[in-house]
C-alpha cells in the first residue's frame, strides 16, 4: 500500500467527497447520519462551508457566510455545483503552496503543509463517510486514504474534541480492524452505522 500524503491526499478526499454527493437520491437528502444530530443535507453544507474554510485561511478571502456548525437543513438549487467549486477553490490555493511549507494558514491555525492538507483531507472524507452510509451507497472509506488522514487524526482530534467537542468519545475496535474502520473509530463514529441503528 502506498502512501498518500499531501495534496494528493487532500485531492483523493474531495473526490470521494464530490462523488458520495453526486451519487445522493433524492429521497436521501433528509436521511439520519452518524453525526446524530444532523441530516443529509446538513452533513453536505457542513462539509462545504469547512473546506470553503480551509480556501479561504489561504486565499483571505471567501470566507462561510454560516457557521459550519450549524449548518442549513436545506440545499441550494445546484448543491453539487457550488460544492464543486469550493473543492476547486481549496485544491487551487493548497497547488500554490510549496509541500514543504512550514506553516500554512488553516482555520485551526497554522499548520505545516502536510498536517495542513491532511486536516483539510480527514474533514472531507469522514463527511464523505458519513453521506455515503446514510444514504445505502457502496463507497466505502479506502484504507489508504484513511492511512493518510490518520496523521491529522494523531495530531488534532482530540483536542477538537476536548476544545470544541467535535467528535464524540473514541470507540474501541479489535486489533485486526483495517486502517479505515479504525480512524473512523478513533473519531467517535461506529464503522459499522446503518441508518436502521440511528
């Protein structure tokens, strides 16, 4: 397995991102998630309005006009177009950046590139997930994606979750759980939700 790392891993992420949201039905858009108290739709404008975050740490510009955490529970007319260019937004301004930037402005403050871009990555695939679970699609999280997003995961979950209380409590797995199954673990989500355990 080789390693993905930088923006090549930030690029993996939003395409897992864009292609979970485009693969939604429309029926889907108002379904439970395991981000318990959030739809669908909420998930997807949270996810959004993050990476447009992460743009905008950058650029200095465009930042949400809405807080990603409490995102609508209602979709723009084209969702997956004005998330398709918030995606191109991000890659865009992270293509500038030399990988061996050492500080690079996030919203969780500076970071170097590849933490920078691995936090960037770990915020839309674990979205990415949790649409694709809610809404019955076979798109599971790849292991090397999620050996990629761990160092972001190592690095500053838990203090989101002490400081901001953005992930519930890790959850233990047995030891011959795969890369994916366990970072979504160790981010407080069960690797196994269906919606009928909602």
């Amino acid at each position: 397995m080789r390693d993905l790392a930088g923006f090549e891993l930030l690029t993996r992420a939003h395409t897992y991102l864009s292609e979970v949201a485009a693969a939604v039905p429309e029926r889907a858009w108002g379904s439970p998630t395991p981000c318990s108290e959030w739809t669908v739709r909420q998930v997807l404008n949270h996810a959004r309005l993050d990476q447009q975050a992460y743009g905008a740490a950058i650029t200095g510009t465009g930042w949400p006009d809405s807080d990603p955490f409490r995102p609508a529970d209602a979709l723009d007319a084209d969702a997956q177009t004005a998330l398709e260019k918030v995606l191109r937004g991000v890659a865009d301004a992270y293509a500038q950046l030399p990988a061996d930037s050492p500080e690079v402005a996030t919203p969780l403050g500076p970071l170097p590139f590849p933490l920078a871009a691995a936090a960037a990555a770990m915020d839309a695939a674990v979205h990415a997930w949790d649409i694709a679970v809610a809404t019955g699609q076979d798109a599971p999280l790849e292991e090397e994606l999620a050996e990629g997003i761990r160092l972001a995961a190592d690095r500053l979950a838990d203090h989101l979750r002490d400081a901001y209380g953005v992930f519930a409590a890790a959850r233990a797995v047995p030891a011959t759980a795969g890369r994916a199954e366990a970072l979504l673990a160790f981010l407080g989500r069960d690797p196994h939700w269906t919606p009928a355990l909602s």
